[in-house]
C-alpha cells in the first residue's frame, strides 16, 4: 500500500472498504486488493465507486496462478493491507486439508482474478 493511500470506510458500519490515492488533479478508488477501480476522478465519484462496490467480491470464488501457471480455484480468507491470504476451495468439505496461499500486496490481475462462470 502507498503511503498516501487514504483509508474509505463505509458511512453506516465504518468498515473499510478501500482506499483512495491522491493522483495529480483528482483520485483513484483501489479496491481491498489493491487494484484500481476506477480512472482519475474527483473525490465524492471516488467515494461512490468503493461505496458500491462494497465488500461481496471478496466472497466470489476466484483462480489463483500457480507457479507452474495452472489456474486453481480458491476462496479469498484474509485481506489486509500488507497481505492477501487464499485457500483452496474445498468446496465446504469439513473434513478437506486447509489450503492456504498468501499473496503480496496489492495482488497483481495476472495471479488472482475471478472465476468467470
């Protein structure tokens, strides 16, 4: 994370739900996993973008670049602004070895994106 990065938090529940960055004239919304949401635009249209977006991404199953460049599927477990850690989606099997990959932050488009259905 930047150190100019400016923590957004939701008005009703003060959740974090992103940041905005200061970029020349106007601001970038990133998401909780760092990545851009929207083009350089005035603060209140920055605050809307990560406000709507809100949290239930974090929830979609998503793919995970293995080393070997396989796709795997997995569940976002944890996010912070230092790390972001996955798991092998084991479906809800209780019984299934718990998976974990931890990724830097901001997690590149290239290693984690969603899982298209």
């Amino acid at each position: 994370m930047e150190t100019d990065w400016i923590e957004h938090r939701r008005a009703e529940d003060k959740e974090l739900v992103g940041w905005i960055q200061p970029t020349g004239q106007g601001f970038v919304a990133m998401d909780l996993l760092g990545r851009r949401r929207t083009d350089v635009v005035d603060w209140m249209i920055a605050e809307e973008a990560l406000d709507e977006l809100g949290l239930s991404y974090l929830a979609d199953p998503h793919e995970l670049r293995l080393d070997g460049g396989d796709w795997l599927r997995v569940r976002i477990a944890e996010v912070s602004s230092g790390l972001v850690r996955v798991k092998k989606d084991d479906w809800g099997d209780m019984t299934a070895p718990q998976i974990y990959y931890t990724l830097d932050f901001p997690v590149p488009d290239d290693r984690l994106r969603t899982l298209v259905r």
